[in-house]
C-alpha cells in the first residue's frame, strides 16, 4: 500500500481567488525518494501543508500512512517529520537544546534515535553549543534535517530544504537524503532547481498548482515527443534570434552555452540544412549536435 | 521637487490601502474624545452618603434639603451607630457620612454653635475632598442664610473625618490602579507576542505537526510570564509600602491571591488574542493600544466610575482591572476579608475561566 | 577620464571588525558588458555590490562606477544606476502603473518620457490588462519581469541585479535573460549575481568570489580551459569546495 496518498486535492486562497492546488493526484510508495519539481508559486507548499495536516484541502482526499489527513490529523502528527521552508529553528537555543527540545516534543531522546542522524549530526557536533542563529545556511539545514528525524518518522516531508544554501552544502544534502532512503524512511522533498529532480527516485513537475507529469526521470526523458539538439556558434545573443525566426524550427530555448532546438519537420537533412544556413548567415563555430533531453528540456515542454 | 511629490504622492496610496491603519488613524481619536469626553469629569454625580439625622429638627431638615436639591449625592437617611456607619463605609460602599447630632438647631440658637461631622472615605483622596468640601459648602451656604437674620454670628463647625487615609496620600488611590495596569499590560503583552513569534518564525508548524498537545504548547509560553509577574508583583508591593508608606491592612495572602487570580487572566486573555493575530506587530498593537487605554479609563483609579454616564458604567463591568482594583483596595486600604470581595473574586474568576475556555477552543491548530 | 570603463576597482576592501568581508578586489567591466558576479553565500558578493551601488562605504581601496568616485560622488553613481534584487524590487500594493509612475519620477523621467516609457513598457511585457491591478496579485515571473523594466527606465549606464530570477519558472527565466539582452544591446552594462550556473554562461565574462577574494574572472569558455571542466557548474564546485567561510 502507498505510504501518501493525494486524491483529486483542490485548494484555493482568497475566497477561491488563487486556485494554488488544481485536482491533484499522486501516490508516494513505501522507502520512495518521491521529489516535487516546480518554481515559487507552483503549490509545492501548500501540497505539503496538506499533507501534514496544517492546511485543509478544499476538496479531494489524501491520507499519508493510511490514515486521512483530515480525520486523522493527531496520529499522522505524531509520525511524519518536516522540515518546513526558511529551516524553522529557534534562533536563540542552541544546537543541542534545539535537537533536545525536538525529541522530547516527540517523546524520545536523542540517545534513542542517534543512529538515524549520526551521520549528519558530526557535523554539527563541532557547532553544538553554538546560536542556531549564527550556523551558516548549510548547518542551519543539516540541524533542521536532525530535528525532522529524530523522532524516526515513518515519512519525512522536507519543503526546500536545499533553497538559499551554498551550493557545497546542496550536494551534501542529497547525499544525507539517499543515505536516509536506506533506512526504510519514505521522502517527499520540494525543489525549484531543475537539476535536483535526477536525484529522486520519482518526481512530479508542477506548474501553477497542477501536475504536468508524474514518473521516474528517465521516463519522463524518454517521453520526450521529439528530437532534441544543441546548437552554438560565435555569437550566441544574434544565434538565438536567427533561430527562433527560422521556419523550420519549432522552438529555441537557451541553456547556458547551447542553444536547445526543436525543428518543425526534422529528418536527416535538417541538421546540416541548418549548418549552411548559419555559415551562410556568416556564423562561425558553428557545432550543432543531437542530445537528450533534461528535465528541464520536458519541464518547459510539459508548460508549453 | 517632483521627485518629492512622487514620493508623497505614493506614501499617500500605502496609507489608504492599509486599511488596519486607517482604522486606527481616524477610529482611535474619535473614541478617545468620546470615551474621554464622557469619562473625564470632575464633577461629582451620584455619590452615595449616608446621613445620621439624631436631631431631626428644621435646621437639619433645611440643610438635607439642600444637599438632596443636586444630582450629586444620592442620599440615604439612617439612624446608625459608629459601628454601623464604619460597616457601611467598608461594605456599601458608601463615600461620605454626615452625622447631625441630637441638640443640632437648640445648640444653633442657643450656643450660636453647632456641630457637624462629616466622614470621608479618603481611599481615593481627590473625590474625598471634593465630597466634603461640597458638603462643607452646603452648610456654610446654610450657616449665611441664618446669620442674614441674625446680628450674632453663628457658627456650624463641621469636623471632618478621612477614613483609610487620613493623610490624604495620593497614592493609596493609583497604586492598586497601577497594580492593575501593570500586571494587565505586561501580561497580555507577553504572552501574546510570544506565542505570535512563533508564528512568525514559523516553529510553531513544526509544533503542530508533532504530538504535543496545543494546550501544553501554550500553557508553556504562560508559565515563565506567570512567575516574572508574580516578581513584579513584589517589587511593586516592596516599592509601595517602603517608599510611598502604603498600607497593607489585610491579609497579605489574600491579597497574593487574589492578584495571582487576575494574572492568570491576563495571561488568559493574551492566549485569546495571539490566537488571532498573526503578526508580532499586531499582537503588540492590540496589547498595548487595546488594553491600554479602556484600562486607564475603566479601572476606577483614575476617573471615578460613578462620575460616568451609565452606558459607561455598563462596560466598565467587563474590565477585569475594575473588579481587581477594588479587590486590591479593599485588602490593602480597608482591611477587609474575603467575605467582602467574594463577589468581585467570583466576577474574577468567572472572567478567567471563560478567557481560557474561548483561548483553548478558538487556538487554531491548522494554518490559516 | 576612464570613460571606456564603467566600473573600475582597486583593492576595494569591507571590514567589519576583525572580519574581512570583501578583501581588496581589483576589477574592471566594460561598457554594454554583461559581467557575472558569483560566489557562495557568505563569500563577500552583496557586501560588493552594495558598495559598488552606494550603499556602504567602503574601508579602504579605490572604485569608480560609471565615472563617479565611489566615496565621494555616491549621490551621483545612484542617479545613474539601476537596482533590481529578489528581496525588493516593487511596491506590493500599488499598482503596476502606479509602480512605473513612482520610479519613473525618483529617477527624474519627464512627464512626457514617462507616459512613453510606461506605455511601451506595459507593451513589450503584455501587461495591459494588469495594468491597474495591485503587483501583489501578479505571478512572481510577472513580477520579476516588470522590476527589471522599471529598473531600467532611466537606461541607466549600469543596472545591479541580485539573484533576480530566484524561485522563477524556466520559461519566465529565459524571457528575463531576454530583457538583459534587450538592455545589454541598448548599450546598458549588467552587472548580475545568480545561482544558476546556466545563466553564468550568458555572461560575458565572470568573476568568482570565494572567502572574500576573487579567485577567478574571465569569459566562461577560458574559466573552463582554466578548470578542465565542462561546466559552469563544475569550475563553481571546484572553487567553492575549498572555501573556509559558509556563511549567510
């Protein structure tokens, strides 16, 4: 059986205003690494507030370990963690007092459960009698990761974790995350950044408040309806509008140093049409290759 | 200049789209002239008296007549003892007894001397005096009257009495209304931005979402508030009694009691209102404004409530600080037990259950 | 004169105490140049920009922005740069024309250029149907593509921008980078920080600051030469792995 369950879940704001969680569906399963793709806005947020009881959903159903977020709300409370946006901590207690205080809201210790955040809580060792509010963004995190799990949750919701921290501490995350998965721990996490979403064993994208698509990343990848290439050549600025005013290409979107390109009817001749075409429009360096597609090529597929 | 005007001109749109401000902007003055205009006044109305008639003779009865002429005083003719008058002071409330004696209009005509006595309640001095000087004036006005026919000239001595002060300090009336104001204010001020900062920092999600009841959760924020202000309590007390010779002629447990009473439900009504506000901004706003000022008016310590028009009156009902202040006054000026205030005590206590109750039953355990 | 250049530093240094948090950066950027401002949070990049903006005395060292000494002509850099960054760009509740209308008049656009300029501003983003509603009610790409424009109403010589596409869709991402382009063309220089490594590849050239120094500036294809990487992202990782200072 699924360990969260969404059925159908609508939630509006301002008198039914802002539609922030259009009919929304999807199934976590039991030790899943399960990542919400979308940017600010999308309703990564209130999805999560959903499910761990803090928003009721204005129509729809969910459950998260069997039992209904509605009706259940004080059994699903004692059992998930999270971990909400702006790592909620109290600024003035220390690390130790902040964890110790976590564990006892939860009826445990920190001995009890040590084994399940040992791995993370090392690096805060050094730091533990340290402020809350003077830990970098990096350690802030890792103590709210701690705080979340000391309890040993049987689902951990974490609303992005990894915004507004250094890029290093990012990637320690993840890693802490799939050292967490081995532990039997079922994790939703919530992310803008694109790159992030390969890292989960399944993702949903979301935009303004409905899924676009819901799958592993390889299969939404290889759900890409078409061809994908990159194209770069001298001047990158001119390149882009030469190729978006090019009949023969559907869409061009820039990503970093190449040029993403769909073309309208593309077959083997198309690549090195567009070659001469560009030689002739007196571009140099030109290369232009077949790649496949990231998440973010089918995220902005899946918008248009 | 035009960048100024440009910049005046969008301070302008920020003012009227705040509706909250605005609120406060033109509401708070309009209520406070109202509530002030109403409240504030120095004349006397309604005060009860008691007056002990032994002569029961002309001279008495024309100088009753006089006194019951005006609205001020609302006048009750009784034979009492000394006992009796003392008992009506501490538990009617009365504020001034005047005591004709039995030869009053023989001594007049006779002597060309008589004798008054007035008694004051000089618990809130201000009123004291201007009770007896009004009735003082009355019976002058009475002794000109006569000398008009007289070419001797004749003498009412009125001997004046201030009971619980004798002094006339001022400061055994406003020390129990500070009490009231300080513990009130700090309390709900305390609690109430505490438990919104949680809020905002956004801890209190995490909270909510774990297995803690919320009862326990604000329970907790009340308890470090509760023991500060017990200390207050103290200093405040110290304070009085050493620097401004306060009397404490109760019984100083009662009177901590009593006053942990009203600290629980200040602290009360600070739970109500950060369950309803959801900035530290405007938990302190509604604390400090809120509370301030209908405290200041309706505890009794500053204007005197029977001076007050009786819509006014009315509401002072609700105001905690009143029932508190007249505990405090009783234990502490007038000596009293709790078979004098158990019904203030009752009032009290029936406010702080019912705070508590709406606090516990309105505290939002979801968001939004 | 150095009229080629429109920011130039020398050994530009911010102490807070003992603490050294921009230490003696030396740089230059051109004219219409889009030049990338990273670093890890913490590594010295606002405590940077907020000099180069006037908004914080330096310690010590030397700068000229856009001609302007930065100690002694602050009130003229700010007239003619522009300020864009993810924590404030509009007024919430104003209107979007009432937000054009405001900055419009703090950077001393006549009456004439103004309606101009809001006019074709309100085209270029499509925003005629908002155009009297509050900002609050934008979506937050919306938002971000409007603050932009307005901070370029003035076609100031230098724009600032901050992280300006934090949190921000993929698609209203690129169609911001548009409008730098736009800018950039017209002759503005764009001086932007951003934690999408994509995005650095659309500079012209980078800088990287790590622990208060800046450890690498040149054109993303040499950084990549320099670091064997293939990627922004890897040439950032490489730099900010070894970087003492983790702080917010």
């Amino acid at each position: 059986m699924a360990d969260v369950v969404l059925n159908n879940i609508v939630k509006t704001y301002n008198k039914g205003e802002v539609k922030a969680v259009n009919d929304v569906s999807f199934e976590v399963s039991k030790g899943e690494l399960f990542g919400l793709i979308g940017a600010d806005g999308a309703g990564k947020t209130s999805i999560f507030r959903i499910l761990t009881t803090l928003l009721l959903p204005n129509s729809g159903t969910a459950s998260v370990n069997g039992f209904d977020v509605v009706k259940d709300y004080k059994t699903i409370r004692k059992n998930v963690g999270y971990m909400p946006g702006k790592f909620s901590l109290y600024q003035d207690l220390s690390v130790e007092e902040n964890l110790n205080f976590f564990a006892t809201v939860f009826n445990t210790t920190v001995a009890e459960n040590y084994d399940l955040v040992k791995d993370i809580y090392v690096q805060l060792e050094p730091f533990k009698t340290r402020r809350a509010g003077k830990l970098s963004g990096g350690m802030k995190q890792k103590l709210a990761l701690c705080g979340a799990l000391i309890h040993r949750p049987t689902v951990l919701f974490l609303d992005e974790p990894t915004t507004g921290v250094d890029v290093v501490s990012r990637k320690e995350f993840w890693e802490m995350l799939k050292g967490l998965k081995q532990q039997g721990i079922t994790i939703l996490v919530s992310t803008p950044y694109m790159d992030e979403a390969t890292l989960c064993e399944r993702i949903a994208l979301i935009q303004n408040g409905s899924m676009m698509t819901i799958d592993t990343p390889d299969n939404i990848i290889k759900q890409f309806p078409d061809k994908l290439f990159a194209v770069k050549a001298d001047n990158m600025s001119r390149l882009q509008n030469v190729l978006r005013n090019d009949p023969q290409i559907k869409s061009c979107f820039s990503f970093g140093d190449f040029h993403h390109i769909i073309f309208k009817n593309g077959n083997e001749h198309s690549q090195n049409e567009l070659i001469q075409t560009l030689q002739e429009a007196n571009f140099q360096n030109i290369e232009i290759k077949h790649i496949t597609p990231s998440i973010e090529d089918c995220f902005i597929k899946l918008m248009n | 200049m035009k960048q100024f005007l440009s910049f005046v001109r969008k301070e302008f749109y920020h003012v009227f789209r705040d509706k909250k401000t605005l609120l406060m902007l033109f509401g708070l003055p309009i209520v406070l002239i109202v509530l002030f205009g109403f409240a504030v006044t120095n004349e006397i109305k309604n005060a009860k008296i008691v007056i002990c008639d032994y002569a029961e003779d002309e001279a008495t009865q024309r100088i009753i007549n006089k006194l019951e002429a005006g609205n001020q005083f609302k006048i009750t003719k009784s034979i009492m003892s000394h006992t009796e008058i003392e008992n009506a002071f501490k538990k009617e409330n009365i504020k001034l007894a005047i005591i004709f004696p039995a030869n009053f209009n023989k001594d007049l005509l006779h002597l060309n001397k008589a004798q008054v006595q007035i008694i004051a309640d000089a618990s809130d001095p201000n009123t004291a005096n201007t009770l007896t000087n009004y009735a003082t004036a009355i019976i002058m006005d009475y002794q000109q009257e006569l000398m008009k026919n007289n070419t001797i000239p004749l003498r009412i001595v009125t001997e004046t009495r201030m009971l619980y002060n004798p002094e006339l300090k001022g400061a055994t009336n406003f020390v129990p209304g500070i009490m009231a104001l300080v513990l009130l204010l700090v309390c709900v001020l305390m609690t109430a931005v505490s438990i919104v900062r949680e809020k905002e920092t956004g801890t209190m999600e995490i909270l909510l979402v774990s297995p803690i009841s919320p009862f326990l959760v604000i329970i907790s924020k009340a308890i470090p508030y509760f023991f500060l202000s017990l200390i207050n309590l103290s200093v405040i007390l110290i304070l009085s009694v050493t620097l401004l010779e306060m009397p404490i002629n109760g019984s100083l447990w009662l009177l901590v009691a009593e006053s942990t009473l009203f600290i629980i439900c200040a602290l009360s009504l600070g739970l109500l209102i950060s369950n309803n506000t959801q900035s530290q901004q405007s938990a302190m706003l509604i604390s400090m404004m809120g509370m301030l000022v209908p405290t200041m008016l309706f505890t009794g310590f500053m204007f005197p409530i029977e001076n007050m028009p009786v819509p006014l009156q009315v509401i002072t009902n609700i105001v905690p600080s009143k029932w508190y202040y007249i505990i405090v006054k009783s234990i502490m000026i007038k000596g009293l037990g709790f078979s004098a205030i158990w019904k203030e005590t009752l009032i009290l206590f029936g406010t702080t259950y019912f705070l508590l109750f709406v606090s516990l039953k309105t505290f939002k355990n979801r968001l939004v | 004169m150095t009229s080629e250049v429109v920011i130039k530093t020398d050994k530009l240094t911010k102490r807070f105490g003992d603490f050294i948090a921009t230490n003696e950066i030396t740089f230059e950027v051109y004219p219409g140049e889009i030049f990338g401002f990273l670093g890890a949070n913490g590594a010295g990049k606002t405590t940077a920009m907020k000099m180069l903006c006037g908004l914080s005395t330096p310690s010590s060292g030397n700068a000229t922005i856009a001609g302007f000494d930065i100690y002694k002509q602050t009130e003229e850099i700010k007239k003619h740069i522009g300020y864009m960054s993810q924590k404030f760009s509009l007024y919430e509740d104003l209107t979007v024309i009432e937000n054009i209308k405001f900055f419009g008049g703090i950077y001393g656009l006549s009456d004439k250029q103004l309606k101009e300029k809001s006019n074709e501003l309100i085209e270029t983003l499509g925003l005629q149907r908002e155009a009297k509603k509050l900002v609050a009610s934008l979506p937050l790409g919306w938002k971000q593509k409007l603050a932009f424009s307005v901070a370029v109403i003035h076609e100031p010589k230098i724009v600032f921008l901050d992280e300006p596409t934090g949190g921000v869709d993929p698609i209203t991402r690129r169609q911001f980078w548009d409008l730098i382009y736009q800018a950039a063309d017209r002759g503005i220089t764009i001086f932007v920080t951003t934690h999408y490594m994509d995005e650095a590849e659309y500079c012209n050239r980078i800088s990287i600051m790590v622990d208060g120094i800046i450890e690498a500036l040149d054109t993303p294809d040499n950084l990549k030469k320099q670091f064997s990487a293939t990627s922004m992202d890897e040439v950032f990782y490489e730099l900010a792995r070894g970087a003492k200072r983790k702080s917010d």
